[in-house]
C-alpha cells in the first residue's frame, strides 16, 4: 500500500499525486533562454487575444475562465489538462524527424524506477489480476534491424478497472508496471493483462470542462512505453489494440495507426499475444 491508500480513486487525489510526481521531475529545470521564453509567450497570448475577439468573450465567461483556471491549480489537474490536450502536439513537434519507433505522449501515470527484470518477465500484479493474459514481446533494433543490447524497455498500464498503481487506493506499489534489460539478441517479452479503457478523472475541473463542452473522457485501452539505450534516441509510445473503443476518438488525441496492435490467440493457449519491434534512431 501507498500514499494513495486515503485518497480514493478521485480526481483531487489522482491529480494531487501527478503534481508531486511532476515537481519531483522538474526540479532539475532547464536553462531559460529570455529571446524564446519572450517569443513563445508574446505568440501563446496573442493567440489567446484572438480567441477573445473571434468569440467576443464576456466578461461573464472571463470571470469563469478565471475561476476554472484557480480550480485547475487547487486540484492540482494542471498535469493532466496539459497532457490529454497540449502534449500531443509537442510530441509531434519534437519527434517530426524520427525515422524509427513512433513515439506518442507519455500521460501523467509515469513512475521511474519500477522492478527490473532481464529478457523475460511477468510484471508484478496481485493474485487473480483481473483481466485476459497477455504477451507482449518484440526486439529492440537499431535502424538497420541489429538487435541492441543493454536497452531498457519499461512497461506500466492501467488495471481491469482503468487505474494505475501509485495513483489510486488499494493498489500494490508496483502492480504493472516493469522493466526489462535486454540481452545480446534485442529481445523483451512481458507477460501482463490486458488493459482496459478507461475515463480520465471526471470529478475535478477536467472533468468541469468536458461536461461543460459537451465532449467525452475516455482513452482506448493502452500500453505505456519507455524504450532506452546507449547511443540511441530514446521513444516514449503507447500502444493500442485494434477493435477497441476510441481508437477514432481519444480525449487525448495520442492515437496513430503504427501504434495499433493487432494480438492473436497466444500460443500457450491462455489470453492473447503480440509482437512488435522498437528501431531505435541513432542518439
């Protein structure tokens, strides 16, 4: 059991802990370069100026962006709001010249540090997991299809339920989440559960804003990933699984048709399995 055992699985409580994780994340900072931070500012409201025209906003209607935008920082959902609307974006800015894996966001759930395992692992999960088994493996590469050794590949996903362990109640520390180290062949292969869709938290103010545009909260179902290694870029992907529900229209808009599974019956007879590959682009 965690911190989360009192917070239940809530908005102010998943949101809280996403915060902490982040702040931890960011206090290294980088460098502020005045010339840019001046540019991407100067752009980012006049952009918003010209909404305020296009819509001849009220003051009604400013007075309740204000107070969403206390709520947001009081629930601490700032992670979240940028992630499922914003970070999408930047990752397609960032990753326009990657010739191999195809990156996605990385969503406010990564934990760093999970248990670490060589080649082949079951990731840690409570007696009777709810869900269907599961294999994932493939082989890590570089662009011209040599196996890399030493990579990392960390795996985390949500529950049968849609949670992730360190941001809900009840929940074993490290349930799903892992990584591996690979050998000298590339390969990985993690036995886990399938994951299901889930709503992001609907309870704080992301959840004020959707209700209030009228729009949905659900993600398909998804694999999170980190792929790591000396000399190569690293990816940070998610991975879905054809047939399943808001493929076509993920709240986060993370969705891209390289990162569709396409799973069989497993060859143990017991769930389902996939292979796919991670080519690395040179660092």
């Amino acid at each position: 059991m965690t911190a989360t055992a009192d917070l239940g699985p809530t908005a102010a409580g998943s949101g809280r802990l996403a915060t902490e994780r982040f702040t931890e994340k960011a206090r290294a900072g980088a460098a502020v370069d005045q010339e840019r931070v001046s540019a991407i500012a100067t752009d980012a409201l006049s952009a918003l100026h010209e909404v305020i025209r296009k819509h001849k906003l009220t003051y009604a209607e400013y007075d309740a962006l204000k107070a969403w935008l206390i709520r947001v920082g009081e629930d601490g959902e700032w992670p979240l709001f940028l992630d499922v609307w914003v970070e999408h974006v930047v990752e397609e800015v960032v990753n326009a010249d990657r010739k191999g894996a195809v990156g996605t966001i990385e969503g406010p759930y990564y934990i760093p540090g999970s248990p670490q395992f060589t080649s082949e692992a079951t990731l840690p999960m409570r007696e009777n997991e709810a869900g269907t088994p599961f294999l994932f493996q493939g082989t890590v590469t570089d662009l011209d299809g040599n196996p890399v050794q030493d990579a990392r590949v960390e795996l985390w996903h949500a529950d049968d339920d849609g949670y992730y362990s360190q941001f809900a109640p009840g929940i074993p520390e490290w349930n799903l989440r892992g990584t591996i180290v690979t050998g000298a062949d590339g390969r990985f292969a993690f036995h886990t559960i399938k994951p299901a869709p889930y709503q992001i938290p609907t309870d704080g103010s992301c959840g004020a804003l959707i209700a209030a545009a009228g729009w949905h909260a659900w993600r398909p179902a998804h694999l999170h990933f980190k792929v790591t290694a000396a000399g190569k870029q690293p990816v940070t992907s998610q991975l879905y699984f054809e047939g399943g529900t808001h493929l076509e229209d993920d709240v986060a808009q993370a969705v891209k048709p390289e990162l569709v599974l396409h799973p069989t019956p497993a060859a143990s007879g017991n769930g389902e399995e996939v292979t796919y590959d991670f080519p690395l682009d040179p660092a």
